[in-house]
C-alpha cells in the first residue's frame, strides 16, 4: 500500500510547525486527527517519523528521507496544477500574504476587493505574521522589514516607506515619554534598535509593540511620543507629527518568496499587484514629495 497523500501533507505541517497543536492550525484541522493520521502513517510504513517530547516533535532519520520525498511530491502537486490552469482560466488557487496588521488591513480595505473580483478563482489567506515564518507549502508572499530571506527563500524590493515622530494632540505626553516598536524574534539591525539610538538613553519606553496600529492606539492615547507609518499617522488629525515636512526614518519593504512557488501563476500575479499597488498606499502624496532616506 502506497502513502496517501494527504497523510503526507501531515508529515510536512508537522516538520514545518514543530508540533500537533501549530501543525493543526496550518492544515485546518482537529489537533487529534492530525495525531491519528500520523500514526497511521507510521504505521503503515514501519517507521517513526518523529520523536515526541514536552518541547515538541523531533524528525527522525527517517522522518527527513520521508519529508524530502513529500516536499519534491508537494512541489510535483503544485506544479501540475499550475501548467493545467490555462490562460482563458484566469488564476486559481490560494495565495497566503503575510506581513504587518497595519499594512494587511490597508490593503483589506482599499485593494484587495478589486483583486479579487478580477480573479474569482483566487482565494487570499491574510496572516498577521512576523519572522520567523516559515515561506515553504502553499504559495506563500511574506511582506517584511528587517528581515532577512529565510532559509532557501527568494527576496525581492517593493517600496519605501516613510515614517515620523509623532504625539497626541488631545493628550501630550511628558517630552521624555515613548512608545516603540519591539520584536523579540528579529535580529540585526531594526527600527527599534535605530530609534533608541536617536531617543537617547534619558528616554522612558512605557510600552513597546510588534505591530504600527498598537501604537497608534497608545500614542492617541497619550501613552508616549512614537514613531509611525506616515500613511498611518498623518489622516488621523489627532496626531501632531514632530518630524517637519520630511520623515524621520525611511524603511525599505520586501517581499519575500520561496523559490519552490514563486514562478507559479497566482504568486506571480500577487506580487505584481504589490508592487502596482503599495507604493502609492503606503507613501503618503507630501511623504513622497520631502522624503530623503536617512536610514534603511
């Protein structure tokens, strides 16, 4: 008897995510079905896949020689209906875009209703998620500052974008106040990293977030002065911008691909949507007029 594909797509989840419960998520299932279908799988091929302990799943030599297999399967799989979709059909399948809450809800709101009503057969999978993130599976764009590629991943440039001090109007902080950007997981340099650098060490950080639309909420809120997304912060009239007419900090956004999906039709198509579509949603019209880069 031959493995079942869809037992091996369990393999693959589990390697990717580490453990049943995150493994469950990615395939949108129960946690004990995931579970059972492994074991059946083992089972039937006379091996053990994964070694189970209280930090998660372990891949086994054999595990790896079976992963490998079901990965070049799974890019065989997606290759196949890629060449079948022909060019009267449009593009079909799911495409996951990974990036920024603030950014995704921008482009939930503006963009993504046309995108989708010229392309009935594609489904978007929007996924508020930070790096590390693995890019492998299903066809993945990943949107990201400050990271780099990961693993075997392909990365490419799409914009600018222009960011500012900004404070409440309503509320002002106490100058020596802030909020700021913190991700724990990014390494190297970052816009926290830089921001504390320019703030100086006198500075209090009361709050620090991963994503621009928590501390948006927090700078309204009087919490601190903070850095933010130009497009973001200069519609809200609440806030006052201490930068001048000219951003604070320019960050360059990438997208990131992995090499296995990034020719297939519907990443295509995606990614040159991004880069049509981003650049004038995420710099505002006098952003783009001041803005002289000061650090990347």
């Amino acid at each position: 008897m031959h493995p079942d594909w869809s037992h091996l797509k369990i393999v693959l989840a589990i390697h990717r995510a580490g453990n049943l419960t995150a493994a469950a998520r990615l395939l949108h299932m129960d946690q004990t079905t995931v579970g059972r279908r492994l074991s059946a799988l083992e089972a039937q091929l006379g091996a053990t896949l994964f070694v189970r302990s209280k930090n998660g799943f372990s891949v086994t030599r054999q595990g790896e020689l079976v992963t490998t297999h079901a990965l070049a399967i799974e890019k065989t799989v997606s290759q196949m209906q890629n060449d079948l979709i022909s060019d009267d059909e449009g593009v079909t399948g799911i495409l996951r875009l990974q990036g920024n809450v603030w950014m995704l809800e921008r482009l939930a709101e503006t963009e993504v209703h046309t995108l989708l009503a010229d392309h009935s057969q594609l489904e978007l999978r929007l996924s508020g998620r930070l790096p590390p993130a693995s890019l492998s599976g299903e066809a993945t764009i990943s949107l990201w500052f400050d990271a780099p590629a990961v693993h075997s991943g392909f990365t490419t440039p799409l914009c600018s974008v222009p960011y500012g001090v900004f404070e409440s109007i309503t509320s002002p902080p106490a100058p020596d106040r802030w909020v700021m950007f913190k991700d724990d997981e990014v390494t190297g340099p970052s816009i926290a990293h830089e921001i504390r650098r320019r703030i100086g060490p006198d500075r209090t950080v009361r709050m620090t977030a991963t994503d621009a639309s928590l501390l948006h909420g927090a700078i309204r809120n009087g919490v601190g002065r903070g850095i933010l997304p130009w497009c973001l912060a200069r519609e809200d009239p609440e806030l006052h911008c201490l930068s001048g007419d000219r951003p604070e900090v320019e960050r360059q956004l990438f997208a990131h691909l992995h090499p296995d999906t990034v020719d297939t039709k519907r990443v295509q198509l995606v990614l040159n949507w991004l880069r049509r579509v981003l650049p004038p949603l995420l710099m505002s019209r006098d952003a783009a007029e001041h803005t002289r880069p000061k650090w990347k």
